[in-house]
C-alpha cells in the first residue's frame, strides 16, 4: 500500500514538471498606490471630499492580451461605491504631467509590454467606514477544470488609522459581494472572464 502511495506521489511530481500549471495573472504587472483623500470644490460652500487611488497594468508577455477590469469599493459599513473619473481632479495629480486614465479605459487590448495608469476617484465614503475593500475584476483567469465558474477578482483592503489608511491585505479572493454592484454600476456584466 505504502508503494502504491509513493507510486502516485512519484506520478503525480512528474506530470506537476511537465505540465505546470501557472495562474494567468503573471500575465500582468498589476500595481496600485495607497489611497488618499483629496478635497476639491468649485465654490467655497461646495467642497466635496474625494478618495483617490492610483494603478497601473502592464502586460508582461509577448503576445496581446484583453484586461477586462472593473472597479468597486466597499466598506465595513455594508456601501459599495462605484469609481469615477473626473478630469480636474486627476489633472491635478497627476505627476510629471503623465495623464492617468479613467478605469473604463484601463479596458481593453494590451499589446506586449504595454503599461497603462490609470485613477479611480471614489466619491463621498461613509466617514465611519473603519475599513475599505477595493475590488478589481478581470486580472485573474480560472484554471482550465473551473471553466464554468466566474474569475476571482483581486481584492486589497485598507483600515483606517487617523485620516489615513493602512494596507491590512491583498490577494486574489473568492469574495464576490461585490458582483451585484459591478453590474448595477456598469451594466450586465459576462459572468465568465477570461483572456482570449
């Protein structure tokens, strides 16, 4: 029995060599700033207080490929918020005069090597949220035995410390609260995504 054991063992190392199986998100360079808060007004008695945060997707492989992202921020106080992009407001941080893209261009074709930054402004967070999940679909792709099911999407949570916020964790999550909201802030979404 114990032969038989270290036989499938042996068998099973062999075919891990010759057929490695690697996560489809390696083919993207995946990066993101912490978020902050940013207060813009157009008049005086009409400040409006905006969370930004910075990321960037490069594709790291030599053939084209499709990034069909979506991005959602929820909180601990069960609201979910959709990511905007407003020109004044990633016109005035933007660095060294490069434009960051808004998350529905962040979409699309990567040809190889090809790098995008994009910003995601998220407006009015609930001042009493402790911690904020920022959710971006459409990085990962599922292995070929989970065909059927939806991708994870990558998930990074903050919790707050002052005014600031703190990376607590990230990583790819089977997590999908916030689905519903994807497609209610973007439209019906596939329920598969993958890279062609």
């Amino acid at each position: 029995m114990k032969i038989l054991k270290c036989l499938c063992l042996l068998l099973f190392l062999n075919l891990a060599i010759f057929f490695p199986v690697t996560s489809d998100a390696s083919q993207v360079d995946f990066g993101w700033s912490t978020p902050e808060y940013f207060s813009h007004n157009k008049n005086p008695e009409d400040e409006k207080k905006y969370l930004i945060w910075v990321f960037s997707i490069k594709n790291t492989i030599d053939q084209e490929i499709t990034v069909p992202v979506a991005t959602i921020l929820s909180t601990d106080t069960d609201k979910y918020y959709e990511a905007k992009y407003i020109p004044e407001i990633a016109g005035k941080v933007s660095e060294d005069g490069e434009r960051y893209l808004s998350p529905d261009k962040m979409k699309g074709d990567y040809g190889p090597g090809v790098s995008r930054k994009g910003i995601a402004i998220f407006e009015d967070i609930d001042p009493y949220a402790q911690k904020i999940n920022i959710f971006m679909t459409g990085l990962s792709h599922f292995f070929f035995w989970r065909w059927r099911l939806s991708d994870y999407s990558y998930k990074i949570t903050y919790k707050r410390s002052g005014s600031k916020w703190i990376l607590e964790e990230h990583g790819f999550s089977k997590d999908n609260s916030h689905r519903d909201y994807v497609d209610k802030f973007k439209g019906a979404q596939p329920e598969i995504n993958y890279w062609p």
